[in-house]
C-alpha cells in the first residue's frame, strides 16, 4: 500500500478550503480587494434615530442644516432623506459639542473578552461590542489577537488572503527595538471604529515568545501592554479578542487588559469550562504576581451568550449563575439569534445587515438583545471615567 502523502492531501485542501471562503465573501458583497474594506458600507440611520444618538432633536438638525452649519443630506427622487452615515453622525456630534469621548486624564479602556474554551461567542461579542460603542460615538480600536482571525473576518478580510503577517501584533511582539504599534491600526469601513487585524502567522508568536520567555525575560509578556500604550491617546476603548487558550498571548493579554468581560453559554459544558477557566486564571496572577507581574482590573463580568431560556436547563444554569456570580455577573444576557448566524455567514454582524435574513421581528428581537447588552458595558466603562461618573451621578443615573 502506498504511503498517505499527509503533507500534500493537507496543502490541497488548504487550497480548495481558501479558495471557497474567498468565494464566500464575494456571495456576502463584502469586500473583494486587497484592503478589504473597499466595498462594506456601514449603515445609514433617519433622522429620528440620529437626534437621539447625537443628544439633539430632529429639528435642531433641521436648523443647522438650513443655517450651513451641517451639510444637507441628499434627497431620493420622493423628496425623503437618504438617511445619515456615522460619519455624518459623529460629524454632527462635534458641531454640537456631544461627543462621548473619555476625558484625557480619564484611563483608557481596555476590555479582553475572553474564555478559555472556543464557541462561546467571544468574536461575536467582540465585534458587536466595537461597532456598537462606534456608534455611540466612542473611539474604538478592536485587537484581533487570535490567529483564527474570526474578528478580522467578520469586519471584511480573509485573515490569509488580504492580512500579511506585518499588518499583525507578530512584528511587535517579536522585535522589542519597536516601540510603537500604530503601523498595524487601520481604518475599517465602520467610522470611529479601527482594527488591528490578525492571521494564521500570529499562532508561530505563541511558540516564539513562549521559548523566548524561558530564555531570558518574563517582562516580554508586557510587550502588548506596551503596544497598547503608544495607541492610546487615540482611543476611548480598545477591545481585545484573545485565542481560547492559556497561553503567553493569553496571558499578554492578560496584562495589558484594565477589564475582563467572560462569555458564557449557559450549558454544562461551557460552566464547566468556565470554571477550570477561572482555576487557571487564578493560578496564573499567582505566578504573574509572583514574577513582579501584575494582573490589574478595574472590573470583571461575566455575560451569558447564546441563551436559550425556552429550555428549562439553560433558566436553571442561567438561576445558578446569577446566584453564583452575583453583581459579577451582567443583567442582561445575549440570547441565541439566527439573525447573528446569518450575518457571521455573510462575515459581517447584525448591526451591518441592511435588511432582516429571516422576520423583522427576530432581527429586531436580536437588535434590542445586543443593544442591552452592550448598554451595560457602556455604563460599566463610563463608571471607570471620573468626568464620566461625576455626569451620570448629576444627570440622576446613579
């Protein structure tokens, strides 16, 4: 019998398996370029929604409008708007003096959501949370640390084809003369939202710096924080979407982070995950402790994702968590949608998706889902701002 040519049979499908997900992309009409944001659109908002996402009402736009101070929106044939881009929108926000940035004395956020076991919907979470806090205004920096590259994906690019392994964390991580990040940040499509994107090479940085560690310096773990910090005056969040592993990216990671946000399916299974994830995790700020390498965060919260609460045993787990993690744990949990299926199919999110994939109302049941979701880590971050608090403690919200 002849040999299995493991390598070769490997490479074709390799090939074959690229060559369909390039396909797929083209059948999603997201991009088909090289710089992989050619050709996404972010989505047009009416007037009523952009008074209340700018703090001003429809007929103060009107006005700033008639008086030149915005410029007019084109019309349709019928005489009606076309409606407003985010950079129409964030536009309006700083004639108007709303924009929701952090003051520069506040700290930057920096949120890594993560677990340790994959499908829990840690991309899914990642990219809703960057494009939901884009439109609110923020100025947002999504790091994709995963060489999966499931983040990469879903705003547009196929990590091996349009991503090179110096648009990555991988050049910084690996050469410790680079003191700035700022050559891998780029523009998305999405206004007010940037990326930092990731493919397969950056799985060969788990290794190197694993052996370089062993070597010589425990301080390479900060080579991210380090990164992050020459970034940072031009952000308000930076959201990191780490492998589903324990590792030295992970751990990386770990110390770069101000915030932890764990998703968690509320299944057996992903519990049971979840709890050796919290072992290992206490274990390692031990060791990192132990090193003079701190874990410090400003908060902690565990989401539920993928939530079914039709099934008994999902309100049960649900009922254990909220008992078990107590204020640790968000409110409001991300129930499972075909609508975020759908859009991951077509590698965008459910706030891309110009029209519903299945009924209005799913689409919009799964709109109010993540919008309350995300809510929550809006106020979970402004509470972490001084000037931010000070506002919502004199506007009565706290």
């Amino acid at each position: 019998m002849d040999n299995f040519d493991t390598a070769s049979v490997v490479e074709a499908l390799y090939n074959r398996a690229i060559d369909v997900v390039a396909k797929l992309r083209a059948r999603g009409d997201v991009a088909v370029e090289a710089d992989g944001a050619a050709t996404r659109r972010s989505p047009r908002f009416p007037i009523s929604r952009v008074a209340e996402l700018v703090g001003r009402t429809g007929t103060a736009i009107r006005e700033a409008e008639k008086d030149g101070r915005l410029p007019v929106v084109p019309r349709t044939q019928s005489g009606r708007r076309i409606g407003y881009t985010l950079a129409e929108v964030n536009a309006m926000r700083s004639v108007f003096g709303t924009r929701p940035w952090r003051d520069s004395t506040d700290p930057i956020a920096i949120i890594a959501v993560q677990n340790f076991k994959g499908g829990v919907g840690k991309s899914t979470v990642s990219v809703h949370l960057a494009q939901y806090l884009s439109i609110r205004g923020y100025r947002v920096c999504l790091v994709d640390c995963d060489s999966q590259g499931s983040s990469t994906t879903m705003l547009g690019y196929v990590p091996d084809l349009d991503i090179r392994e110096d648009d990555t964390l991988y050049p910084f991580i690996r050469n410790t003369e680079m003191s700035s990040l700022a050559y891998a940040v780029r523009e998305t499509h999405w206004d007010g939202l940037w990326l930092i994107p990731a493919n397969l090479r950056l799985y060969s940085a788990e290794y190197e710096l694993a052996a370089r560690i062993a070597r010589s310096d425990q301080r390479l773990l900060n080579r991210l924080a380090e990164g992050l910090t020459s970034i940072a005056e031009h952000f308000d969040v930076i959201i990191l979407d780490p492998p589903p592993a324990l590792g030295t990216v992970s751990l990386s990671v770990m110390r770069a982070a101000n915030a932890l946000l764990v998703p968690v399916p509320p299944t057996v299974v992903d519990f049971t995950s979840t709890t050796s994830f919290l072992a290992m995790l206490h274990e390692s700020i031990g060791v990192l402790e132990e090193r003079g390498l701190p874990i410090n965060l400003r908060w902690m919260r565990f989401l539920a994702t993928r939530a079914d609460e039709q099934k008994s045993m999902q309100r049960e787990l649900l009922q254990v968590m909220r008992n078990l993690f107590g204020e640790s744990m968000l409110r409001t949990v991300l129930r499972d949608s075909a609508e975020i299926d759908n859009a991951s199919a077509r590698m965008m999110s459910v706030y891309e998706l110009e029209q519903p994939v299945t009924s209005r109302e799913t689409y919009q049941r799964c709109i109010t889902y993540l919008n309350a979701v995300n809510a929550e880590i809006e106020m979970q971050i402004r509470l972490t701002w001084p000037g931010h608090a000070a506002r919502l403690r004199a506007e009565g919200i706290l």
